[in-house]
C-alpha cells in the first residue's frame, strides 16, 4: 500500500516525472490527463512548465523544439482519443456512478464550465485542471461537430503547450537559480489554473439557491 501511495505521489509531482521517465514520460503524461478519464489528477501545467524550464537549465537535455513537438501531438491526440470516447460513451457518462477514478460532479463542473463558454471550453479548458480532462469527453457526448472539434482541439493543444513551456524555458533562461523554487512555482501555476473552474462553480451555485431562497 505504501508503495502505491508512492507511485501516487511521483505521478503528481512533474520533478520526479521528468527525473524517471525523461521526455517519453512526460509525453504520456500528457496525453492520459487530456485522453483518459483517470488521467484528471495529473499536473499538466505546472509540469509542461517544469520541462520548459528544465530544458533552459540542461536538466532535460532535450532541444525544446523536439519537446514542443511530441507534447503538441501528445495533447491533439489526447484530446481526440477522449472526443470519440465521449461520441460512443454519449448520455451513459451522465449515468456512471461514482469510482475511485471517476466522480460525476467532475463531468458536472465540466458542464458549467461549458455553458459558460460554449465551444470556447475546449480551447479555455487546456488551462484549467479537471476540465482539461473531461471537456472533450463532455463535447463527444453532447455531439460537438467533429470537424469543428478539431480546429479548436489543435488550437487549445497548440496554446497549451507552446504557452506553458516557452514560460517555464524563457523564465529558465533568464533567471538560472529557479531550479530552487520548482516546488512552489508549480504550486502557484495550479492555483492560477483552478480559479476559473472556482468561479464557474461558485456562480452556478449561487444561481442554482435562487429558486430555493423564493
């Protein structure tokens, strides 16, 4: 059990990943937070940070253009694989009960976040945790056009990306003695990341305790 729970613990912090597995890890990282449904614990952001700036430190040494390249496709992909599980999943998501690796008030947070933006979500959604995971699900579900859902895949998977690892590469560069702050760095990007799905949720909540309070 505690060797699990360690597992857990490397799988949640992008040092250790990009220690063990290197770019290939990470790559994988990738594609099952925005193409598997269990994937929605794992630390895109701060972790396509962390290898941005370990490629300007030389930690990672691997050019940042090879780097930009298999996480780009890690992303698309990624984001089509969970489209086309939500087409054939459709309205049986909504009926799945609650698992140690699902929790339906996830796909619920997804849908205010997606009544809140509309199509937009799944370009919005790449930077924010948990809707990432669950937005192209959710759009495969309610039949989003496939072509449609492609450009905007491919722009949100582009975005993401070339954003997050170009910060953490540029900062990396300049300042060389950020390698002693990766911890809290990444904990500031996650609590960045997770305030626009706080604030869809806190609306939604307050909308829905108006017909309660009349």
């Amino acid at each position: 059990m505690e060797e699990l729970i360690a597992f857990f613990r490397q799988l949640i912090d992008p040092e250790k990943i990009i220690q063990i597995g290197g770019l290939t890890l990470v790559t994988a990282v990738v594609f099952a937070e925005t193409g598997l449904m269990v994937g929605f614990f794992l630390p895109g952001d701060s972790l396509l940070f962390t290898v941005g700036l370990f490629c300007a430190l030389h930690i990672l040494p691997v050019p940042v253009a090879w780097v930009l390249l298999a996480l780009s496709i890690a992303a698309v992909v990624g984001d089509q694989v969970g489209y086309w599980t939500g087409r054939f999943l459709g309205q049986k998501l909504f009926e799945k009960t609650d698992s140690r690796f699902f929790k339906r008030k996830y796909l619920e947070q997804t849908r205010a976040f997606y009544n809140r933006w509309g199509g937009s979500a799944i370009i919005l959604g790449r930077f924010v945790p948990i809707v990432r995971t669950f937005a192209p699900i959710l759009a495969g579900a309610v039949q989003f056009p496939p072509r449609t859902f492609i450009l905007y895949n491919f722009t949100g998977g582009i975005l993401w990306v070339f954003s997050m690892v170009l910060a953490g590469y540029g900062l990396g560069s300049a300042f060389p003695g950020l390698r002693r702050y990766v911890e809290v760095i990444a904990l500031g990007i996650i609590f960045l990341s997770v305030l626009p799905i706080l604030r869809t949720w806190w609306k939604e909540r307050k909308r829905a305790q108006v017909p309660s309070q009349a």
